[in-house]
C-alpha cells in the first residue's frame, strides 16, 4: 500500500504552495486561456529543469565515460550521480548504484528487462503472471518473452493478472488462486493510466510469496505519489518510468532493479552514448519534486480527481470508467486513499473523440481515444483528465462547466 495520502476536503482552495509550484510552469503561466489535463501523456517542465539542461549545454557539453578533459568529466559524474540521485528519490538505502540503469522511458525499460532478465531467468514449464489490461507497454514485452523463449524451445505458460469487474483493481482473491509452484514472475503496474486507482501492489507480494520477481510500472506514479523501496509494502524487485512524465525530458527514464537481483540483471550490449541532456533533467526534475514533495502533488491531484469524479457522477449524462466510478459510490478513508490523479469517463451520446475536440475548443487539453491500453480499440475511446501539481481548482471548475453544458 502507498503512504497515506490525507482525505480530500470537500472545498479546496489552490493553497500557497500549489501556486507558487504552478509559477515554476513557464508554458502553462505563459496561456492562462488553457489548461494542461494530459499529464499522464506527458508532464510539463519546471523552470529548474529547463535551467539545468540550458547550464548543461552551455557550459560542459560532453560525452559520458568517454574523455578525460574536464567538460567530459563533468558530465561523466553527471550521469553517474543521477544513478544515486533516483536511489535517492526511490530511498534506496543501498550504495550500491549497478542497479539503476537508464532508458529512453518505460516502454524501453520493460522490454529490456524482459529481454536482458527475464528470458535467462525462465526454465521450461515456468509461469509468468502479466496484466492483459494495463497499458500495452506492460504486455508486450512478456508476450515477446515467451515467443524468444519457445523459439529456444523453452516453454513458458502466460497467465493474465485477473481484475476485479467494474473497479480496475487487480483481482486479489482470484491471484491467490492463480498462483503456483511455477510462478517465477508478475508484471504489474503501481498506477493504472485508465482507471487512475492505485493498484495494491502489497497484495500481489502477499500473493506470490518473497521468491517470485515483480517488475513495476511505474510510469503513473514516480513524480506523482512517494514511490519508497525501502516500504515493505512496495517489496518489489524492478521499478521502471519514463522521466518525461516526471518533468524530465523525453527520451530520459531509469530501470531500478533490487540490489539482490541487481547483479542477476546486466543489460545486453554497448550502449552507446548516453541521453545526457536528458539524465541532466531527470536529476533536476528529481530536486524539484523532492522540494516540492511529492506526498503534497498526491494530495492535490487526488484532490482535485475526487473534485471532478463526484460532481461528473452528478451530472447523469457520463460514465466514469474504473475505480473512480465506485469510488464515487465508496468514500470510505481505504477507497479514498487508491484515488490518484487520472480521470477517465464517457459521454452517453457523444463520442469521445468528439468530446475531445469539443474540450479543446473550450480551452481544454485531454486525451481521447484507446489510451494504449492493451487489447482495447478505437470503440473504446474515452476522454482522458490527468492532473498534476500545476492544476487548479478553477480549472476542474471551467471543465465541469463545460461538461455540464454538454450534459
Ligand atoms: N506504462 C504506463 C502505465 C503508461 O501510462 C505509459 C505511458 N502512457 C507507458 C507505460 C509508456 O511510457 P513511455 O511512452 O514513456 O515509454
């Protein structure tokens, strides 16, 4: 279970710290006409990093592990103090810093531990456990595991993570029950990027037992809830995110993989220069949501996800997808606590791309279509709001007003 984040009160006002957060926003004070909802497609950057990456490029520019002249060195020790910097922010008390290891962003980081880890690692007859209904980014590298695997005539059996129907959480009775003496892994995700619900990640390790690997997503959660490895109840062995949803760059991301399997997990190959603008801004993007805390940014988006969940229930013409919608129904302080920041919801006659252009002609930029959820097509477009630290009140007001027009 993640750290408990307060109940939300029933009128919150920007507090002084938010708004002194959103004025670190070049581009979203820059167009107070519009509002950033797609935070989960991509975060917006704060003047420190934009800052750090404009000192980098103008004053050491070099490549990493390469030269020895000190722009070189610089940036050398760059690369390799952001690999403490994210044990740091994840309160990783080990010094060991092997274990972290950097990618392009999530995508890249799963597939590469499927590849480079969980391919050595299986036996014929092993069982993996993967979740057919998260984001796509998390199945696809399993079931390409399994295709590597059988081409070297190794049979592995992929079962799928079961859910519970209506509310988006994993089915933790029915893992219980789907667990075997083969099961050496399960992949799963710490925030689903559809339904916005915390997904009880403690509950699979009860589940498995302390032998079997869990490789987390956590693409929705770092920069926006405390994501703490030395939390028992986030006994996970590989945390991967892309930075660019974490203030950084695109192109930045990490894989951290526990010291106890760290040394079990060598990525393959050269890997050729590193994206150093974008490890420069992910160190940045990691100070400035450490000032700003991110305990406080999940108070706030669940705040202001809760704001808009109760009153879209209201407005009778929307379905809300996920655990937003029986959370609506449930206010109990354990459901309230697995609210994050991502709103996901259906007009009843109007189709969501539409919906989607409506929204931006108002002002509004959301996503609206399959939200790259594996096995979901074009009919199951929805419109998507995910918030982050430089979101307001006023703002989920002006969309509700919309909405409700619409309604
Ligand atoms: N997993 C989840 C839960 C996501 O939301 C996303 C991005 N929407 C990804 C993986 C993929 O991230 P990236 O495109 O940065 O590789």
């Amino acid at each position: 279970m993640s750290p408990t984040v307060p109940l939300p009160s029933a009128e919150p006002e920007n507090p002084l710290w938010q708004q002194e957060a959103r004025r670190q926003f070049p581009i979203v004070i820059a167009h107070p006409e519009l509002a950033y909802l797609d935070s989960a497609a991509t975060s917006q950057k704060p003047r420190a990093v934009l800052e750090a990456v404009q000192t980098y490029l103008t004053t050491s520019n070099a490549n990493a592990g390469r030269g020895t002249y000190p722009w070189a060195n610089r940036t050398t020790e760059l690369v390799e103090s952001t690999r403490d910097r994210i044990k740091e922010f994840l309160h990783d008390p080990e010094p060991d810093r092997s274990g972290v290891h950097f990618t392009s962003g999530t995508t890249e980081g799963l597939r590469t531990v499927a590849r480079d880890w969980l391919v050595p690692c299986l036996a014929d007859g092993d069982e993996i456990l993967v979740p057919y209904g998260d984001h796509r980014a998390n199945l696809d590298p399993w079931i390409e595991a399994r295709r590597l695997l059988a081409e070297r005539g190794v049979q592995v059996r992929v079962q799928a993570l079961p859910y519970q129907t209506g509310s988006g959480d994993y089915d933790h009775r029915a893992l219980d029950r789907a667990v075997g003496p083969r099961t050496r892994f399960v992949a799963a995700t710490h925030v689903h990027h559809v339904y916005g619900g915390d997904m009880n990640v403690h509950r699979i390790r009860e589940a498995v037992g302390p032998d079997v690997a869990i490789c987390l997503d956590a693409a929705q959660s770092i920069g926006h809830l405390p994501v703490h490895v030395d939390d028992p109840s986030l006994d996970v062995d590989f945390v991967v995110f892309s930075g660019h949803k974490a203030m950084a760059l695109p192109g930045s991301g990490a894989i951290w993989a526990r010291n106890a399997r760290g040394p079990e997990f060598r990525p393959d190959g050269w890997q050729g220069t590193p994206n150093t603008t974008g490890i420069v801004s992910l160190k940045a993007a990691l100070d400035w949501l450490d000032t700003v805390g991110p305990e406080r940014v999940a108070h706030w988006t669940t705040l202001l996800a809760t704001r808009l969940t109760d009153r879209l229930g209201r407005l009778g013409s929307y379905e809300v997808l996920g655990c937003q919608a029986s959370l609506s129904a449930d206010s109990t302080l354990a459901a309230a606590q697995r609210r994050r920041g991502i709103v996901t919801f259906r007009h009843h006659d109007i189709p969501s791309d539409d919906l989607g252009f409506i929204l931006f002609s108002h002002g509004f930029m959301v996503r609206a279509d399959n939200l790259c959820q594996a096995g979901a097509d074009a009919r199951d477009a929805s419109v998507r709001v995910s918030l982050h630290v430089y979101n307001t009140v006023e703002e989920i007001d002006r969309l509700l007003s919309v909405l409700a027009s619409l309604a």
